[in-house]
C-alpha cells in the first residue's frame, strides 16, 4: 500500500457528525494534512475540534454519528473500515495525544509497562524489544534517567513528564500521523514551551503529519504551516500561517486575534478585545452563517446560506463581506 | 548551562500500611491461619475426625476437671476428637468461602463490568437480574435445593455461589461507570486496544480493590450461611466435621456440656470476624496505594 508522493497523509472532505437530532457538532469539515506539515486547528471550546479529531479515529460517543465524503488516510479510505482494522490502525500508523496528561495514564500500572504495551501490541515484539524501545523514546523526549521512569508509576511523575511519556507512547510505533488534541493546554508555560520545541523538533525529524487542535494562537504562530479555524462545526477560515496572521478575513478570526494581549502594546485601563457571547448549539439543517449573532458586521442576508470566497493563495474564508472589506471598513 | 545530577534509581520502598494497623495484622493472622490449618488438616489433625468411641463420649476440654491428655478440645456425643473435627471444620469452612466468592465472584463482576462499562440496553438487562436476584430469598432457595437435590458439599458451594452475586455484580458497575470515561480509557483505545483488553486490564485492575473488600464480606456471609444450613440439617451431611454441623449436634448437650457447641461457635466467630479485620485492612492498603 504505497499512497503517490503528492497524496496527503489525511485527507477529509465534508465530515458531518451530528449528536441525535438536536445539535450536529462537526457542518462539512475538510481539511488535509501532507507529510511533515503541521495543521493546526484552531476555534472556541465547544467548535467540534475535538469532535472531529475523534472521528477520524472513529472513537466517537455512542449517540454520535458520523458522515463524510471520505476520510482517507495514506489514500485508504477510513470509512469502511471494520473496528477491527480500526483498532490495528490506532496507536500503530495514527497515535493521539490527549489534553489531560494527569488522567491519561493508568494508574495501575508502571509508565514502562504503559509504553512497552503499545509496541507488543501491534509489533507482536517481545517485553524486552519493547522496554528497550521505551527507554529510546523516553530519552528522545527529554526525560532523564528513563531507566528509572520506566519503573515508576504515574503519580510519581509532574504533569510535563506524563505529557512526555504520552508523546513517547504515541510515537512508540513510528506513526505516519499523530493528532494532538490540546497537549499542552493543561500544563504551565514554561512547561508547553519545552514540550512544543520537542514535538517540532521530532515531527522534523520522523516526518510526522501533526494534526494540532488548540485554541491558543500563540502556539499556532509558533509550530503551524497552515490554519483551519473552526467555528460551530465549520472552517471558517483557512490559509497557510503567514496569510492568515498578515490579513484575518473571517470577523471570527479578527475577534480571536484581538483577544491576545500583545506585551509593550497592550495599555493598562484599554479593553482588551472579546467577542460577546457563547458558540451556539447548531441544529441539524441550520442554514447561514452560525456566527452571526455574536458578529458586529451582521446583516439580515447572513441568515442565507454563506459564499467560501478565495483571499488569494490557499488563503479562503467563508462569509458574505468581500475579500479586502477590512480597508474598507476601516 | 550546568547539569543538576538526577537522584539514581530509587525504588519506592513498598509501604505496609498495614502494619500500622493491629488489627489488619490480627485479621491476616487469624485468616492465614485458618488456610494454613485447611491445607494441613491431616497433618495437623491429633485423631480420625471420624473415629467413634462410645466409651470417651463429651469428655470435657483440657482446662477442665474430668479432661484427657489425649483429647485436647474433649470428645463429642459420640466420642469423635473434638480438636480433629475443629480442625476438618476449617478445611469445609474455608473450602466453601473460598469456592462460594470465585463461583460469585465470576458471575457477579463478569456482569457489573458489562453493564457498567457498556451502559444502555447491556445495563438495563444487568440491573433487571441483579432486582431479580435480590427479590429471591436467599435462604428459602438454598433450602429447596437441597431438599430437591439432597445435601452435600458441591451442592451447598453451587447454591451459594450461584446466589452472592449480586454485591460483587452492583459494586463492579458502579464503579466501573466511575472508571469507563476516564482519559486513560480514550487514551488505550486511541493506542488500539481491544475491547477485551480495555475491560480486563484497563478497567478491572481500577476497580479490584473495592471488589476485594466485597470478596471478603462475602466470604464471611457464605461461612456463616453454611453454617446455619448446616444447623438446619440442610447444609454439608454427616459425618463430615462442618462447624455448623458441630453446633447443631451439640444444641441437645449444651445445658450439661456447654463446650461443645462453645468452641465451634467460638471459632466461627473468630474466623468471620477475622475475614472482616483483613478486607478493611485490604481495602485501606489497596485504596491509598492506587489514589494516593
């Protein structure tokens, strides 16, 4: 199974999934991610980004469910797949790291034989094969002594150490994508800064396809080559980092970036910028713009449906105003 | 920059809590002594449990007037060494605890992680059997099926482990439901594990230290329901040494000879209530070491 060159590691077109008939978290996703190119997706709590994560690796809620055009991954479509396959897929070809590293290790058992696991389970190697392994990766990710952590149960390590060993455990079987749902949200900032540098550093050298979710746009500015901001289930907005950084299309977007104080800039006593109000619970067969009430350029027409208009490039965005209305408005 | 050296491993010495506490240590003592005298009953055992002797019959104990180096517990009605049959006692006391909690234990935890973990209809049927099982008076059931099989040692293991299910079936769900949308459990899942994988080694050794406490008290409830059926002349049949059987023999004695149903009646309490000092025990050690 070899995908041609210019085949993207993942590739999804249209990903709806809709929880019941009350509310559809994830309106006509797309998105690819090529080989050692990192895709940050970017949006409010509650946007679907986690949702979207989950389905592509099928491991949504009961209740939830899923449809796409194709989720395909290395040109093989994921789709059908039995969970069979699904599970021979996960931890081995795409890895995932979650927010909570303080919860995500189980706690009966030691960090080597969490790690060590992973490896058997989809090598078919042996304990010492893969405790050797561990020990490798361990040291990759900047743990010390890893002979010692190997031994140690979860609550003997700080937070920053488990997210390590969850990078070390996801990377276990040298996978071709890794998803990180938030990995560095739950830790302090000195701490994200040395796990950020060390995820860039490893996906340039394993040439991982890194599908970053955060709400953090200083983590977007600092590891993504391209953006997906996501809004009520939608991309509203997407382009490479430079284009969307230079000149924000979408309101959302510009709401976002004028929530970041700016050190030196920022006055004290000035209003630092916030967008009024929460991400709203979308219906099923909801039609226009989902950001409308909280967008200080709504016009009755955004309750029709909304044009994805190109702003040059890869840039594009999704909204009735005009590519350059932010000269114009201003 | 400069290097700060790492502490060289170190293992954490494993901390007996336990030790702390007396009374886990005379729980733990007076249960591996029960297992202990259960496995070396021939040994250990000074006559024939089974040996008659009309001549020697309710010879007092040895720190009474009357007593007989020999026979250290005295004689029963019908001359039997009472240390002898004491000691037989252990082996049916302990073989039917034991037995009745793995039988129960199967069933009820196989069942409460099911439903736990899997919820919807799976939880519904699991609770439907669980009400089922509670609205069936225990001790009639097991007095009908012996009436209707007859008495014996399997039968008596198979009633009870077929009917203490139900503690091991509630705590394993609830605390499964406790377990089952933990990270952990997204992350193994994430990292490919099977279903079965996921209940057996992600799930089950979270839980285990509650169902070790309910193991313990369910132990001790079949000790005690074996020996009120046997009382009742529906538990283990003669001759075999059962404590309860001890205690129902010797009902027709005890206003003349008040040792004989004493000193069975003694070491089933003790036996019991050594059970509940170590699963309280367990229960404290296990707890603090997975939460602390």
């Amino acid at each position: 199974m070899t995908a041609p060159v210019d085949e993207p590691v993942l590739s999804i077109a249209n990903l709806r999934v809709a929880f019941g008939r009350r509310s559809e978290a994830v309106r006509g996703l797309s998105l690819t991610v090529a080989r050692g190119e990192t895709h940050c997706m970017v949006g409010e709590s509650g946007c679907g980004k986690s949702v979207s994560a989950l389905s592509v690796m099928n491991l949504l809620v009961r209740g939830a469910t899923r449809s796409a055009d194709h989720i395909r991954f290395q040109g093989q479509d994921l789709l059908g797949l039995s969970e069979r396959d699904m599970a021979r897929l996960r931890g081995d070809k795409i890895a995932m790291i979650f927010q909570e590293p303080m919860t995500s290790l189980n706690p009966a058992y030691t960090i080597g034989s969490q790690l060590a696991e992973v490896f058997e389970r989809h090598r078919r190697s042996g304990r010492r094969r893969a405790l050797d392994r561990a020990a490798g990766l361990l040291e990759r990710v900047g743990i010390t002594a890893p002979g010692m952590r190997l031994g140690q149960y979860p609550h003997q390590l700080s937070g920053g150490l488990r997210q390590r060993v969850m990078i070390a455990m996801a990377l276990m079987c040298e996978p071709e994508l890794l998803i990180a749902d938030e990995p560095t949200t739950a830790l302090d900032v000195t701490v994200q800064a040395q796990i950020l540098r060390m995820l860039q550093k490893l996906q340039h050298e394993l040439g991982l396809a890194l599908l970053l979710i955060t709400h953090d746009l200083g983590v977007v500015a600092r590891m993504a080559d391209r953006v997906s901001v996501m809004y009520a289930g939608q991309v509203v907005e997407s382009g490479t980092v430079p284009e969307m950084f230079a000149a924000p299309a979408h309101p959302y977007t510009q709401g976002l970036l004028a929530c970041i104080p700016v050190p030196g800039t920022a006055r004290t006593g000035e209003p630092l910028g916030s967008i009024p109000g929460v991400v709203p619970r979308i219906p099923p067969g909801f039609i226009g713009c989902g950001f409308r009430d909280r967008c200080a350029f709504a016009m009755p027409e955004c309750a029709e449906p909304v044009p994805l208009r190109d702003a040059g490039g890869d840039h594009a965005y999704l909204c009735r105003l005009q590519p350059g209305w932010q000269q114009a408005a201003a | 920059m400069i290097p700060i050296p790492v502490p060289t491993a170190r293992r954490e010495a494993w901390r007996l809590p336990a030790l702390r506490h007396v009374a886990t240590l005379l729980g733990a003592l007076i249960v591996g002594t029960a297992v202990v005298v259960a496995i070396f009953a021939p040994l250990l055992a000074p006559h024939d449990p089974f040996a008659q002797n009309l001549d020697l019959r309710l010879i007092p104990p040895v720190w009474m007037d009357g007593s007989q180096p020999a026979h250290l517990l005295g004689t029963d009605q019908l001359g039997r060494d009472y240390l002898a049959r004491l000691i037989y006692g252990t082996r049916v006391s302990m073989l039917i605890g034991v037995l009745t909690v793995v039988t129960s234990g199967l069933i009820g935890i196989t069942l409460g992680i099911l439903g736990g973990f899997y919820g919807g209809w799976t939880d519904d049927a699991v609770m439907f059997l669980i009400t089922c099982r509670l609205s069936i008076p225990l001790i009639l059931v097991a007095l009908t099926v012996v009436a209707l099989v007859g008495s014996s040692l399997t039968v008596v293991i198979l009633t009870l482990g077929l009917l203490l299910w139900d503690r091991f079936a509630v705590v394993a769900r609830t605390t499964t439901m406790q377990v089952r949308n933990l990270d952990y459990i997204a992350a193994a899942r994430a990292a490919g594990a099977s279903r079965a994988h996921i209940l057996l080694r992600e799930v089950l050794p979270n839980i285990v230290h509650h169902l070790v406490v309910v193991a313990t008290l369910e132990m001790a409830l079949a000790i005690l329901l074996e020996a009120a059926l046997s009382f009742l002349g529906l538990g283990v049949p003669p001759p075999l040494p059962s404590w309860g059987l001890m205690i129902a023999e010797a009902k027709e004695y005890m206003f003349f000879s008040p040792w004989v149903i004493m000193i069975p009646g003694i070491a089933l309490f003790v036996l019991v209530l050594g059970i509940n000092l170590l699963g309280d025990g367990l229960r404290d050690m296990l707890g603090t070491r997975l939460e602390r």
